[in-house]
C-alpha cells in the first residue's frame, strides 16, 4: 500500500514540476522534413478499436476537427481508400497524422490524467541490405496534465494540430 501511494505521489510530483517538457510556446518551427508535403491521412487512437469513445474521448469529433484544420491550413486530407491506394506507389508526398488522446481518472477527485499526442510519420527508406521501407515519426508533440475540464482535452489536440500547421505553412511557403 506504501508503494502504491509513493508511486501516485511521485507521478503527480513529475506531471506538475514537468510542465515545460511538454508544453512548448507555440511557434512556426523549421522542420524540412514537412517541406513538399501535399496529403495527410488522420488516425485518432490507432492501437484502440476504431470509432470507439475512450474513456471521455469522442474519437470521431476530434478527427473531424483535427481534418478541418488541416483543411483549413491548406493541406489536402485524404480518405482511407485514397491513402492505401497512395502509399503503394514509391515518392508520392503524403504523411500519416496519428492523433493519440487518452484521459485516466484520479481516484477519488473529479480530475482525469490527460495525455495527448499529435505525431506525423512520413514513409522511410532504410539505406542497406535489404531495403527496410518503414512509417518513422518526423514531427510530434506532446501534452500531459491533469483537468477536470473534458473540453480542455480537446483544446490540447486543437492546439497541437495548429502548431502543425503552423510548422508546415512555414516550411511550404508558397
């Protein structure tokens, strides 16, 4: 039991004394690897069955926010369909947006542990023998904290997806 709590008071002493980790000011960074980029395909949770709520988490209304941003941010967002059919063919730019948001309720409080992650991967080749072809994160961030607030869950991926897009108009100035 003494372990148990110890444990609990050390990951809520690293959650609040880690703050700036995670929470990065938000800037258009140069990141060359989102340069020529022209399709995206979003995927919300990825390791949970598909179009479930997780535990507070409406996954098909933070993909469709997550598209629209995109959208809006002047990046063309592809359909599953077109997304398997463009993957197969070899240098065709178009990235696989992953969007992980996960809430874990605090025991005895109102208050939910969040943990949010917007990653983009881009198709790779592995330069030997034998050609290794893999999906390698270049672009990600991160949020970790605790609310009460399920709305603010939601503000979190809106504001990661909008860094993105800040980082991609920055790199594809036209």
């Amino acid at each position: 039991m003494n372990l148990r709590r110890t444990l609990s008071v050390a990951a809520l002493v690293f959650l609040f004394l880690t703050p700036h980790l995670f929470n990065q000011p938000a800037r258009a960074q140069s990141n060359p690897s989102l340069g020529g980029l022209t399709s995206m395909f979003v995927r919300v949770n990825p390791e949970e069955p598909s179009g479930e709520q997780t535990a507070g988490v409406d996954e098909k209304q933070v993909k469709s926010d997550t598209e629209r941003q995109l959208a809006e941010g002047g990046i063309k967002v592809l359909s599953e369909q077109e997304f398997a059919r463009l993957q197969r063919s070899r240098g065709y730019p178009l990235a696989l947006v992953d969007v992980v948001s996960k809430l874990f309720p605090v025991k005895g409080t109102d208050s939910r542990i969040y943990f949010v992650d917007v990653k983009v991967r881009q198709l790779v080749f592995l330069s030997r023998k034998p050609v290794v072809r893999l999906w390698a994160a270049t672009w990600e961030m991160r949020d970790i904290g605790i609310t009460a607030d399920m709305d603010l869950v939601r503000e979190k991926v809106r504001d990661a997806v909008s860094q993105l897009v800040s980082d991609y108009q920055a790199e594809n100035q036209r």
